[in-house]
C-alpha cells in the first residue's frame, strides 16, 4: 500500500533525503527502487505528473544518482500496479486511463466500500470515530484553502483509514491501489468543484456511521461515490511537468 502523502515543500523532498541515506549506508537496490517507486507514486498521486507523462529512465537515474537497471525495476512495479504503461520501443508513460475504465474502478469501489460500511459499523470503536473525526478537519482544512494535492491524499485516504481502523489491511491495501487508479482518474476528468461536496458527504458517512445506522451509511456511501463519478469532466488534459520538477528534484 503506497505510503500517506507528503507534499514537498523544499527543493529537497523526504524521498531525496531518504535516498542520500540509502546511497550512504550502501542499502540494497530493492531499497533505492522502493524510494523511486514511492517519489513516482506520490507526484502521481499530488498531480505533479499528469496522466501520459513520459518517465525517461536515464533522465530519472541521472535526477536519482543511480542505474538504469535500478529505474527499470521501479518502472515495472508502478507497470504493475497500473500507474505507469510500458510501451515497446517507446519507453515508460504515466498511465492513462480511458473513461470505461473509470467507470469500472468506481463500480469495484462501490462494491467493496458497501461491505467495508457493514464492517466499520460492526466493529469500530470510539477510538475510531474519534480517529475518523479528526481525519476529517485535515481533510475541510486543506479543501478551505484550495490545497489540491492535500486534498487529493485526504479525500482517499479517508476510505483506506476506515479499513485500517477495524484491522482489515487487506481492503485497506486494495482501496489504495484503486484510489491510486483514482487519482489519474480524477486528474484527467474532475471538475474542480468536486473537492468540498466530497468532504461534506464524508462527513454525512461519518455521522451515520457513528449512529450504527448501516442502512444509512451505505445509501450515503454509494451515493458518495456515484456522485464522485458523476462529477467527472470526461475531456483529458496533458501534462506539461518538467519531470525533476515534478519528482521534487532540482538539478543544475
């Protein structure tokens, strides 16, 4: 499961200073591959890198200070999860998903997100409402000031917490990779008035949640994600990042 977003906000990101540290101590490559993987997914995520973004593999060794071989096995495991497309003779894009596609994440969601209400209700405690509650200020802070890439990790990650509270990690795991997918979604189509109704709907879940209302609380959860979709704006933009740029790396 990708790790809870940072937003960089010096020329040197948490990712860079962890992979000065792994070049330092002499770490495993897998360790080094697992910093490239998580910088990627997080630039994705925060909209740093827009969906059909070429990610040159000499370009991010030389931004990174390692090998080919290192960025290559990186770039095959976001391949993997569906975040980056490999294309022969091309190289490495930023994925790109079509709107059937889209339309397929979220009727898995909202499936998936029927049972975990059941559950949540079922077993969380005041603990983790009161977790859940205070995930929700962040979540109207950032909305409140227009911040995109915080709200887009808050937005998600408010779905995955609910998993994560009641110990199924599995789920919690499995709506990462599918809010990862979102995220290019939501990149390529949302409107940019979708962000607050979200939050508010969240916070109409919770409330039904902490009433033990199930019935409720699913009716407001698929409703959330309907709406979700429905807001989408389906005319693809393209990205123009430098990719240093938008790996947090400046480089001379």
């Amino acid at each position: 499961m990708p790790p809870r977003r940072k937003t960089p906000t010096d020329p040197q990101a948490p990712a860079d200073k962890a992979l000065t540290a792994v070049a330092a101590a002499g770490a495993p490559l897998a360790d080094s591959t697992q910093i490239i993987v998580g910088a990627i997914t997080t630039a994705i995520i925060e909209h740093r890198l827009a969906p059909g973004a070429k990610l040159t593999e000499q370009k991010i060794a030389a931004i990174y200070g390692v090998s080919r071989t290192i960025v290559r096995q990186a770039l095959f495991q976001l391949a993997r999860d569906h975040l980056v497309t490999l294309e022969p003779d091309r190289g490495a894009f930023v994925a790109q998903p079509s709107v059937e596609e889209a339309q397929q994440v979220f009727a898995v969601r909202r499936m998936l997100e029927q049972q975990l209400v059941e559950a949540f209700c079922d077993k969380a405690a005041a603990a983790d409402f009161r977790a859940l509650r205070a995930h929700l200020k962040q979540e109207q802070a950032v909305v409140s000031r227009v911040d995109v890439t915080g709200r887009t990790r808050l937005l998600g990650d408010f779905h995955v917490l609910m998993a994560e509270r009641i110990g199924h990690h599995v789920l919690a795991q499995i709506l990462s990779e599918l809010i990862s997918r979102c995220a290019l979604i939501t990149l390529m189509y949302q409107s940019s008035r979708a962000a607050q109704h979200s939050s508010d709907e969240h916070v109409a879940i919770l409330q039904a949640l902490e009433a033990r209302d199930v019935a409720q609380a699913k009716a407001l959860m698929e409703a959330h994600l309907r709406a979700t979709e429905n807001s989408l704006l389906y005319h693809p933009r393209v990205s123009s990042a430098d990719l240093a740029e938008a790996l947090g790396k400046h480089v001379a």
